[in-house]
C-alpha cells in the first residue's frame, strides 16, 4: 500500500461509513480499480482500523450522550443490540472472508440493497419513536439482529442494515440513524481489536514505522471526513427520504459488475504466486 492509496481510501471510507451504501463496499472497490493486492495483511488490517476511526467521531459530536453515566439504559441498549453482531461475527468468520474476497458478491449484494432501498421509505411509514430516549430494549435488539444481515451478506452495509431494522421497528428515519450511528462504536471496537490481534499473532512484520504513520494518517482523514458526512446525513435524512442512496447503489452495483465482466477489474481475491525453486542440479 502507498500513501496515496491509503489516503484516497480513508477519503472514500469518511465518507460512506455512515451512508447506507456499505463502506466495505466500496473500500473493495476502490482497491480493485487501484490494483491492490487483496491479501496484503497490512491493507486488509488498515481497512478495519480506520473505519473504528471515522466512527470515532460519532462519540465526539454526540459526547454528551456517550458520557451521561446518568442514563444506564443507553449503555444498555447498546450492549444488548451488539450482542447478535458479536455471536455471528465470531461464527462466520470464514463465510465473511470467502465473500469479502469476491467483488462480483459484494457488487450484486450493493444492487439489490439499492432496490431494498428503493421501497423502504414505503414500507414503513408511521414511527411512533421520535427520542432515542424512547427506544426499548427489545426494539434495540430487534435492530441489533438487523445488524447481523451485514454480516451475512457482507455489501448490504451495516449502516443500511441497522437504519431499515430501526424503521422496521418504528423509529423515525433521525432516531434510526442515529442508534445505527451510536450502535457502530461497540460494533467496530470489538472488530478492530480482533483485527489488530489477528494481525499482530500471524504477521507482526507489518508494524513498523511507516506503516504504524500511515494507519495513523488514515485514521485521521477518516475521523475528519466523518465529522462532515455524519453532520450532512443527519441534516438530509430528516427532509429526505432513503430513495437516493438506493438509486445510487443500484447505479454503482451495475458499473462495479460491467467493469468485471469488461475485464477492467478482477472479480475473485487470488493468492499472491509463490516463486519457482530453482533447480541446482544437485
């Protein structure tokens, strides 16, 4: 990975973490068009840790919320919402990587998520939660199970996965957005300290110092663009409704799949080719 690379990727993950258009997404993407190697253990670690960073800057606009030790059930409802995402997390590890290493999955996964998207607004029109004061514990994990549909079918965008879950248990489009904004901080804490594990048990090497200086630049672009892209998703959802983002998945799923198919980018992840041993004729 370059700097350059790292930089346009932790430009595009500020800005889709929040939008339910699936950042993973199109970090996949965005690395394919830039050839990057997708067994690069370092690359692979940066794209997790920098997306615990953008989601960093949910806790600083909200930081009245996350720091009112007065107000347990907050904390609560948290805990309960993450439980599904921790248990299916752990158990389908292997289903998670097979399908992330697959472009063509996650892009066919982005257009129907985009169809979803499309009708959603119809199809839950009447919240009676306008307070995330109000949610319940059983309504936030009802919204928590919905977290795990990411998971299952990784594309589909944990952001979207949880605004629908929210809708779906009548909460308002700001509410539902905002539990999925609150939901992502015990989320991507527990997958960036399971990545960073991983990383440091099975490839120790990649932590040195300029690679130490770029995750940390990226982590600070993340952070920086989230801070706009969380303010301006807030402020369009509360006038707007979700049609836009499912047109442009739809949009963006079709292209992904035609530069597939037109050879302009390569559909499956495939191990890096060993080099030949040399035969000494001995």
């Amino acid at each position: 990975m370059t700097w350059m690379q790292s930089v346009i990727i932790a430009i595009v993950e500020g800005i889709t973490e929040f939008l339910p258009i699936s950042s993973t997404a199109h970090i996949k993407f965005t690395k394919a068009l830039m050839q990057m190697d997708p067994n690069e253990p370092f690359s692979n670690m940066f794209d997790i840790v920098i997306q615990f960073a953008a989601i960093m800057a949910v806790i600083v606009l909200y930081f009245k919320r996350f720091v009112n030790f007065k107000d347990i059930s907050f904390y609560i409802k948290l805990a309960i919402a993450v439980v599904p995402a921790l248990i299916f997390g752990a158990l389908l590890k292997k289903h998670i990587d097979h399908i992330l290493g697959d472009i063509k999955i996650i892009a066919c996964v982005t257009l129907v998520g985009g169809i979803i998207l499309l009708f959603v607004d119809k199809w839950f029109k009447r919240p009676v939660v306008h307070r995330e004061e109000d949610i319940t514990y059983q309504q936030a994990l009802k919204v928590g199970c919905f977290q795990v549909l990411s998971i299952l079918f990784p594309g589909l965008s944990r952001s979207a996965s949880t605004i629908i879950g929210g809708l779906a248990t009548r909460l308002d489009r700001k509410v539902a957005a905002e539990f999925s904004f609150f939901l992502a901080v015990p989320t991507m804490a527990a997958a960036t300290v399971k990545e960073l594990y991983d990383t440091w048990k099975h490839t120790p090497e990649v932590f040195h110092s300029s690679n130490t200086n770029m995750l940390l630049a990226g982590c600070g672009i993340a952070f920086v663009v989230s801070l706009i892209a969380i303010k301006s998703f807030i402020t369009y959802v509360q006038k707007n409704s979700f049609r836009a983002f499912g047109v442009y998945r739809i949009i963006a799923g079709i292209a992904v799949l035609a530069m597939i198919y037109g050879g302009v980018i390569k559909s499956e992840a495939t191990p890096e080719p060993k080099a030949p041993i040399e035969n000494t004729g001995k």
